[in-house]
C-alpha cells in the first residue's frame, strides 16, 4: 500500500469518482454511464457493518448470472466511512483485482466487460487516505453537476424566459406545450436567475422544484389570470394595464423568496464545513475556533426577510402574503391590491376577503396561528379544537417562516434537515406541523437517533413503519367502504351512475395512496450510521432498495463543535 499513490493501473475496469464539495452529482455521473444494453447495480459500503452484513448487502444487490449473460453490469460502489476497515480492504482487494468473492458457498465474479464506478463520500478524512488500493485507480474528479432536463426545469425556465421578455402579464400557459425546446437556453436561464457562482446539485433541485410548484399554482389561480385581472382592476383603483402588471410583480416576489431560501443555508453550511475541515487539520485549533467557527447558518429567521414574501397556500387557489412595510408605503399598497385580487369573488365593488391586509409585526401568536391555518389549507376547526392542538406551543414570525419553508420544500418531495443546538425546539416545530396537516391526528413516524444505533435498528424501523402505513392505509379504505355502503340508497345510485363500484372503490384507494408519510430522524448525526441515513434520504431506498414514494423523510441534527481541551 505504501506505494500505491505513485502507480495507476489504467486497465482495470473500475474508476474513482470523487469530488471537492458536497452535490456535483457524482451519483448521477455514474447513473449516466447506464444505457439500454447495461444495468446499473447500486452497492453502498461503510457504516455499522459485520462481514455478515457485506454479504448480505452484496446478496441484494448483486444478480446471480451465467457467463454469457449480454447484460454489461455497471457496480456502483457508494464508499462511505466504517469503522471495519480490513473488511473493506479485504473486499476491495478481491473485487479489483481478483475479480471475484465468495459469498458463503457461491462466488461472484467480476466478468471483463463489467465496470466498477467507486463514489468516495466527502469527509474529513480522505478515503483515499484510508483505502490507498484506491490511488492505484484513474480518478474521475466532478467540479460542476450535470443539470438534467426535467419537466419542472422546462415549467421555470420557461416562464423566466417570458417574464424576462416582458410578457408573463399577457397569457396563462399550457406547460404540456408553452416550454421552451433548446435545452442549453434552458439550463442558462435557470442559472442566471440562481445567480450562484458554482451552485451544487442541491441547491439546483431545490430553486427548480420550489419555484416549478409556485409558479403552477400561480399559473392557475384564476384571480391571478389576464382576463380576470383586467375585469376586476376597477376595483381596486387600477387600470387593466397596470393590473395585469401585478402578474410580474408576482413572479418577482416568488424568483426572490425561492432563491434567497436556496442560496442562504447551502452556501453558509459549505463555508462551515470548509472551516471544519480546515480546523481538523490546523495546528492552532484554539486560534482558528476562535476566529471561524462562530458561522451562523440561519438564512430562515424572520428578520431576515425584507420587507415582502409571498407564496401559494394549500389549496393551490389562494396565496399568503407577508409584508413588513408601511402601509403607506408604494409597495404595501401594491401587495394590497394583489391580496384582494386573488379573489374572484366581488361584490359591489369589494373583495370576499374581508380581512385587511396588515403589517406581519402587528400579529399576535393566534393571529399567525390562524394564517398557518389558512395556508396548510386546514378548516373547520373550532376554538376548542384549535387550543387542543396548540396545547402551550406559541407560535412566532420566527417558527412561522420556518413551517412554512419547510412545508414548500415537502410539497416538492425535498428532505428537509434541521440544525441546532439540543433543546432549540426542533422536534417540537416538526412535530406541531404534522398535527397541523393532520387536523390533530398523529401521523408523524419518529426515531430517535443515539450513538448506539446501528443500521439494522434504522432498518427495523422504517420495515415496522412499512407495516404501520399498510395497517393506516386499510383502515381507511374500509372506514371509505363502510360509508359508501351506509349512504341513502338514492345517493348510491347516484354515485354509481357514471362509475362502478369497483371503479368508485379504487378511486378510494387512490385517494389513501397520496397522503404524505413524514418519517422523522430525531438527532441524526449522533450514530454511526450516515451512510445508511444519507441513502435513505438523499436516494429514499436503502441498500438500492427503493422505499414508498409517499415517504418524505425530515430529520435534526446538532452542529459541530471541536471539543477544547481543558
């Protein structure tokens, strides 16, 4: 091993892939490899991990062919940190250069046409370092992710493109046909309004999938359309020129909430972590905590959001708006009439919304506690029931904002971590905004995460989730069943005058099958396990396994700290 970072073996089948920082999507260079004569086989190695559980693992992952299988195999090595690091030798050793492993009584073997993509995690400790059979490898180094073309990104850069030009006032648009075709303009557009120098994959997602699902709401909520904007101007003092001109004011408010809500937390973190590994390495510690480690990576408190926000509620119809500013000032005035147009509902002249739109400073808690309300699109809750669920949470700006940019990032299937210190109210906020949604039921699955954890307690946990969603979801069906079959027999009739009862029993199912199942991570760096937390999350499978779609995974964590000697 000692002479291992002077040689290259050019002719083995296998290649590094690593990079500086974390998300340039080196998981998605090597699904990219993938092409229709080759199947992609994905095996993570590190963690809590006994020789029985590499087996194991390799067992799922790995198909037991003959020798004259056509299928070029492409092994995907996720290479995280473990503490049996002769295991990991042993297994790389074997599989790189004897081209095969026994498993109990069977052998794999590695056929010439196979190709092997190691993807080193980034930790402070070099891997390469650890595992120094690897320098003998070509290294394929990722400085800037590949952006894919997805529907979402074609429904953004499209309406930039027309909001640049100056045209998102005139029309609504069909997203099936309204996107643009050059798939280079599209990708520029997306990065000139990040506007991020070096973005990561992360950060990419996030600003693509937030403001794609803001700007579908926005794009059919009828108040917001031309015609109906042009119709109801009159009403608030405006030209139908100038009220149609509030549709780009909109689309401003949404580019800049999205990207200031992407932008913060990714590049203060990196910076953080940057500091980290420097200060691991630093030889005055002390002088170095002293000077750097004090980052605060907050970009999410209230008063940090000047002085306007808006965003789409729940009911994909209505939109919130938060507003610092004077009421006298031009832009509190502007906000106004956006507020009362988003009705289509005037009468004599006056909006359905009754309530004014007010300075966000003047709130008391139950007043931001009703405006949560109004926009998880939670009704019909009364007095009693509102003071049940709150119990002696209070509510402020501050948790406020966070619900609600943790509740956009759901929607859109992102993992959303919390970081702070222990006891900052983390659990608590997740906790209150799953009861929220759930008009007070408790659906929220929990795991607290401590040093004594391994991978297969997590396993163990998500298979008893599995089973406790499968008990949820027949539940529901049958209480949907018992209903049906409990109606007036006129009101059966009438529903099974277009359909069949199978079909009206299915659409049920339906129904049950897309509400959302929050799993929780309590403390998660706290075990030795990342490497099965950071799959479950970042590809929600586990061991290449693919997980219910309806998981949406959230989780806490503690910052870092170097201990000070004493």
């Amino acid at each position: 091993e000692d002479n291992c970072s002077e040689k290259r073996l050019d002719d083995i089948n296998a290649k590094i892939i690593s990079s500086k920082v974390c998300g340039t999507g080196k998981s998605t260079y090597i699904f990219n490899q993938k092409d229709k004569n080759s199947k992609l086989i994905y095996l993570p190695i590190g963690g809590e991990m006994t020789k029985d559980d590499l087996i194991k693992r390799i067992e799922a992952a790995i198909p037991y062919t003959s020798n004259n299988n056509k299928t070029k195999y492409i092994l995907h090595i996720d290479l995280t940190k473990t503490k049996n690091i002769d295991l990991v030798k042993d297994f790389l050793f074997k599989l790189l250069f004897l081209k095969k492993f026994e498993l109990d009584e069977n052998i794999i073997y590695i056929r010439p046409n196979d190709l092997i993509y190691i993807e080193l995690e980034n930790s402070f400790n070099s891997l390469l370092n650890t595992y120094k059979i690897l320098n003998l490898l070509p290294e394929a180094n990722i400085l800037l992710p590949d952006i894919k073309i997805t529907r979402e990104l074609k429904i953004v850069s499209t309406i930039l493109y027309y909001y640049e030009k100056n045209e998102i006032q005139k029309r609504n648009f069909n997203f099936e046909k309204d996107v643009i075709k050059n798939e280079i303009e599209s990708r520029q557009i997306i990065l000139k309004y990040l506007n991020i120098k070096n973005p990561n994959l992360y950060q990419i997602n996030t600003f693509v999938n937030v403001l794609c699902s803001e700007f579908v709401k926005f794009n059919s909520c009828l108040g917001f359309s031309p015609s109906v904007l042009k119709e109801n101007a009159q009403a608030v003092g405006m030209t139908p020129e100038k009220a149609v001109d509030l549709r780009k004011s909109i689309i401003g408010y949404l580019i800049k909430i999205t990207k200031h809500f992407t932008e913060g937390p990714y590049e203060k973190l990196i910076k953080n972590q940057k500091i980290n590994q420097e200060l691991y390495s630093n030889e005055n510690k002390q002088k170095y905590i002293n000077e750097n480690l004090s980052i605060n990576i907050d970009s999410s408190s209230f008063d940090k959001i000047k002085p306007s926000m808006i965003f789409f509620n729940e009911d994909e119809r209505s939109c919130t708006i938060i507003t610092t500013c004077n009421e006298k000032d031009k832009e509190f005035k502007n906000l106004e009439k956006v507020y009362y147009l988003q009705s289509t509902d005037f009468k004599n002249g006056k909006s359905n919304l009754y309530k004014k739109l007010r300075n966000f400073r003047e709130f008391n808690s139950n007043e931001i506690f009703d405006y949560l309300l109004s926009f998880l699109n939670v009704s019909g809750l009364d007095e009693k029931r509102k003071k049940e669920i709150l119990g002696s949470y209070v509510y402020t700006p501050d948790n406020f904002i966070k619900v609600i940019l943790i509740r956009m990032r759901l929607r859109v299937k992102i993992p959303v971590i919390l970081m702070g210190e222990t006891g900052c109210g983390k659990t608590t906020l997740i906790e209150m905004a799953s009861k929220l949604i759930n008009k007070g039921k408790i659906y929220l699955k929990k795991m607290n995460i401590h040093a004594g954890i391994v991978d297969k307690d997590i396993i163990k946990f998500i298979e008893k989730v599995k089973s406790q969603i499968k008990h949820e979801d027949d539940k529901m069906y049958k209480k949907k069943i018992k209903e049906f079959n409990d109606m007036p027999e006129k009101s059966r009739q009438a529903y099974l005058k277009n359909n069949t009862e199978k079909q009206i029993f299915q659409g049920y199912m339906d129904e049950i099958k897309k509400r959302e199942i929050w799993v929780f991570f309590d403390e998660l760096n706290t075990c030795n396990s990342m490497g099965l937390l950071t799959e479950i999350l970042c590809k929600n499978s586990i061991y290449g396994k693919p997980l219910d779609k309806r998981f949406i995974f959230i989780a806490s964590c503690n910052p870092y700290r170097i201990l000070e000697k004493r």
